[in-house]
C-alpha cells in the first residue's frame, strides 16, 4: 500500500510539473522581429536665383530664364493664359527687375507683338531702362533703348511713327495723323537710306525724341528693328528712345494710346 501511495503521488506531481510547463507556453508572448524605420528628412526648397535672369524672345515665343511661354493660340488669337504666365515668371524675378536697367534679346524672326507684350508687362515692375538687342547690319547700333508704351505719357503731336508695310517698304508719319510718306522695297527689304531722309525731312522742327515703330501683319522682327536703329543712328535727328505700340497702326492715321 505504501508503495503504491509513493508511485501514484509521484505520477500526480509529474503530471502537474507538465501542466505547470505547457501554461508557461501559452502565456510567454513572442516578440515581434526588430525592424529598423528611416525617417526620410523633409525636401530643401529650391535655392533661390542669385542672377538677373535671361529675357529673350524667339521665333517660338517669349522666355524667362529659359522658361518660355505661348502667347498666340494655333488659330492666331492671343493667349491670354500665355500671357498670365509670363507675368508669374516675371513676378518671381521682381528683384531683379524693379527699378533695374534691363536687356530683352530678340532674334528677328520673332513677331513684334510678342515684343510689346513683353515690354508692357516689364512695364509693371518699372525699370530704370530697357534695351533689346537684336542682330543688325553693322552701320546701325545693336541694341537700342525701348520705353513700353504705357510709360510714355502724351507724346508730342509731331513724334514720328514709321512702319513696315506688308510688301517690306517703309512709312513714316506724325502721331497726330497726316500724310504718310512711303519708300518702296530695296534690294532685301526696306530702303532705309531713302527711309532715313524722310526722317530727317519730317523730324525738322519737331523736339521729341521717340520714334513709334511697328510693322503690317506677317512682318518679323527684325525688320522693325532695323527701322527704329536706322532712325536713332541719324545724329540730326536726335532720336533717342523707340517704342513698339501694343495696337495695330495704321499708316497716316492718328495713333491712340
């Protein structure tokens, strides 16, 4: 009997040391594997420009530090988000553009509207002085002073206009309306030796120092260009600043600002 009472209370005590262990077993928790997190550090903003910028007009369109923008839709007609769009450009360069003497380069293939565009809307950021440069014949300067229109405030009656006709000949005439004197087409373009002596003829006289130059539909650039450095290399005539009107000019007819 004693033996037997010995064996069973070694079998219960075996089998609560068993019990014992699998109760630890259920109750350990397991650890989740270590897994090491990278915090990404927040992007730098872009630096900011420590230069003045590149202003250029090609035969694609207006640019700003490379950055260039459409402003005439497929169809021919203005695009007004093109110009809202330069206009923002413009506004992140405003310190090196507000009171700051300017250099817009234009290649001649470039249409003389984007040219006044672009002018009025430096305008906005009132420059001390803008000069374009545009490739010329050697006899004329290479770059010229130009005022955007809406900063020249009423010009004389007799300030000159001269305009590129469609057929690449010349007319010159007075802001206030008048009879337009007209050139005819040289050997590549304009005459602009016959050209400059109606300048001088109808300068006489006459103390502004503008000269108002555009062009007929069609006709690039470069051509308006070399009219307003033909007129401002006649010392006689004393002319200093030019300016590209923003509205289509007519020849003889009175030019509203």
């Amino acid at each position: 009997m004693k033996g037997g009472a010995t064996g069973s209370g070694f079998i219960l005590a075996l089998l609560l040391v068993s019990q014992s262990g699998c109760e630890e077993e259920k109750v350990t928790p397991k650890l989740a594997p270590f897994v090491e997190q990278k915090v990404e550090e927040p992007a730098s903003a872009a630096p900011a420009p420590q230069s003045p910028p590149h202003l250029t007009v090609t035969e694609s369109g207006p640019a700003v530090r490379g950055m260039s923008v459409m402003l005439t839709q497929p169809n021919g007609k203005a695009d007004p988000l093109g110009r809202a769009k330069l206009h923002n450009y413009l506004t992140e360069e405003k310190t090196f553009l507000e009171g700051q003497m300017l250099k817009l380069v234009v290649d001649r293939m470039a249409k003389p509207e984007w040219v006044a565009i672009f002018l009025s809307e430096l305008s906005k950021f009132s420059p001390s002085k803008i000069t374009i440069a545009t490739d010329t014949r050697s006899d004329f300067p290479k770059e010229v002073e130009f005022v955007p229109q809406e900063l020249v405030s009423k010009p004389a009656p007799c300030t000159l206009v001269g305009t590129i006709t469609e057929d690449r000949g010349s007319a010159i005439w007075k802001i206030s309306g008048g009879t337009a004197r007209k050139r005819g087409r040289g050997m590549g373009g304009p005459d602009l030796s016959m050209t400059a002596d109606t300048i001088l003829s109808m300068k006489k006289g006459c103390d502004s120092q503008l000269f108002f130059v555009t062009a007929a539909p069609g006709v690039e650039w470069g051509l308006v260009y070399d009219l307003a450095a033909s007129g401002i290399a006649l010392e006689k005539a004393d002319l200093k600043q030019a300016v590209v009107p923003i509205q289509t000019a007519t020849a003889g007819r009175a030019l509203e600002l």
